[in-house]
C-alpha cells in the first residue's frame, strides 16, 4: 500500500478548495467525496442551494451545485483524485494515518477534514422538497435572503435563539415583516439579541408568534404559508408567507471523528491554534463548518479550506516528508 501525503475528507468548498492548493503543491491529494452518509453528499451543502449571489467573481450568481462542479473540476486539473465513497473508520493513533471506506483502506501521512455542518430542519415533507427546489424555504438569511422574491413580503423565522434572532434582523432589510416562530413564550436569545428584537419589533419590522410550532409548509412550486399550531391550547390555523427561514441550529458532521480529535459541546471540532486548522491530533487539519458555528459562509469555508492545505504542506516540509 502506498501511503498518502494528504488525504481530504469531505468535498464542499473546503474540501475542494483544500485540494486545489494541495494540489497545486504537487501533494496529489485524494479526496473522499462522500456519498450520503449522516448528509455528506458530494459538493456538500451547496449542492441544494439553487442560487449563490454572494461569492466573489460571480456578479450574476451561480447556482450551488454549477459552482461546485467548478471547484471540483479546478482541483482535478491540477492532479486531485477523487473517491466518491463514504469514510467509515479512521485510525489516528497510529502513523501513517488509516482511512476506510467499504471499499478502500488508504495509508496518510495528513488529513483535512472538511466534512461540514448539516441545517436542523422539521423534515417536513413539503419544507424539504420546497427547500430542494429553491420554493422559499431555506435554513441560511445571511445566503437566501436578499433575493428579490423576499422584497417586501411576510416572512417566517423559526427558532428563538441568537441565531433566530440574527436571521431575522438580517432579513427586516428586505421584507415587509418578519415573523419569529418560537415554541415557547420568551427567547432563548442572548439579552444583547433579545434587546435588538423587542427594538424591532417597537419599529414594527418583526413580530414574535409565541407558543407555537410549525407542522407543515404549504405550497406547490413556492410556498404559500405554513401550518401553525399553538401548543398550549392545540388550535391551528394557516399563516400566509412568501418564505420561511429555520433558524433552530446545525449539527456537524463529525461522529466519525469524536473519540480521535477534541470536539466542543455541540461537536464541532475545536483548533488547537488560534488562526490555525491544527486539531488535537497532530498532522489532522479541519477547514470549513466542521469547526465554524459562526460564519458557516461558502467563502469562509473555501478559505479555511486554503489555509488546511498549506498547513498540511508546511507540517510535511517540517517533517521532512517529500
């Protein structure tokens, strides 16, 4: 078997952009794309974003799954090889590092882990086919919300933390209102998030919808509105909207990793330097929403995915590894 000098799991703009510049240094990358296990799709979560207006050097937009192909195939010009399999086990206790799939065991000097963060949804079954469809539901603002169909329309926000809280503030630059849906009777919300809403909701640009969930989207090719129903006293009732945002957090993708490397309360894998990818484990680097439950941007990602790699390159230079 021969060994590896960097081996990337995961194939979402960190990934891939790790493996362009892995590549470019002549490290001859092999990514593992991942197929769908716990949500790792080749292209990663971009892969159900319809329209990415927010990437530098695409004034028109670009849909996700057109920009990932672009990713990908930049990387393969340069030399990465590609696995388009689920990594099942990971042995960094030994050196060189094991990965398996169900089908290959490969030998690595280095790793970047890219394996991203996946949306929490109600996995109704019209929110997922109006998210997939690009119908108006979404689980990223900050990425969606500018477009112009949200101009001046009603929107709903589920959640009641400082993500909600966030979300919705970003969208009151676009919509008519914002509506926070929320299961309970008070926020979750920092007293910092919970100042700004209730100031937005005095200018009249949010309004909160206490003790209540949503239990189905409605709509054909977009959404009309959503079910509500009140958990105290069980009564529902329709509530017209052009969109509907979750905002009820994210879960990383690392359960393959969390008795190797160090992970935070969430699971999200924490850095061992400051402005570094290095994990726990010396020789494993992590790069995009695996390790962000801040920005979660496809931009951030790819950047992060930059750095993995010249980390990498630079701990094989140090460890005379050529």
């Amino acid at each position: 078997m021969s060994t590896e000098k960097v081996v990337i799991i995961g194939s979402g703009p960190a990934g891939l952009t790790g493996a362009i510049y892995a590549a470019r240094a002549a490290l001859k990358p092999l990514v593992f794309e991942g197929f769908n296990a716990g949500g790792l799709i080749p292209g990663g979560q971009l892969m159900f974003t319809t329209e990415v207006e927010n990437y530098p050097g695409f004034p028109e937009g670009l849909s996700g799954p057109k920009m990932m192909k672009a990713f990908r195939d930049q990387a393969e010009r340069f030399g990465t090889r590609y696995l388009r399999e689920d990594v099942t086990e990971v042995d960094f206790s030994r050196r060189p590092f094991v990965i398996k799939s169900d089908e290959h065991t490969v030998e690595t000097h280095t790793v970047i882990i890219a394996t991203g963060a996946r949306a929490n949804w109600l996995n109704l079954e019209n929110e997922q086919r109006l998210a997939k469809s690009g119908g108006g539901v979404s689980a990223c603002a900050v990425c969606d919300g500018a477009m112009p169909v949200y101009r001046n329309q009603e929107l709903v926000v589920i959640g009641g933390g400082d993500s909600a809280i966030e979300e919705g503030s970003y969208l009151t630059k676009f919509a008519g209102k914002v509506h926070i849906v929320h299961r309970r009777d008070q926020l979750r919300a920092s007293k910092a998030m919970q100042e700004r809403f209730f100031k937005l909701v005095d200018e009249g640009k949010m309004e909160p919808i206490w003790n209540t969930v949503v239990t189905d989207v409605l709509g054909d090719a977009s959404i009309t509105g959503v079910r509500l129903k009140n958990v105290k006293t069980g009564e529902q009732r329709d509530f017209a909207c052009k969109g509907l945002f979750l905002a009820i957090g994210h879960t990383p993708n690392t359960e393959l990793f969390k008795d190797h490397l160090d992970t935070d309360e969430k699971g999200y894998i924490k850095l061992a330097r400051p402005g570094r990818t290095y994990t726990s484990v010396e020789g494993v680097f992590a790069a995009g929403d695996v390790a962000d439950h801040t920005y979660r941007q496809a931009v951030t990602a790819a950047g992060t995915g930059c750095m993995a790699a010249l980390d990498a390159e630079r701990w094989l230079a140090e460890k005379g590894i050529e």
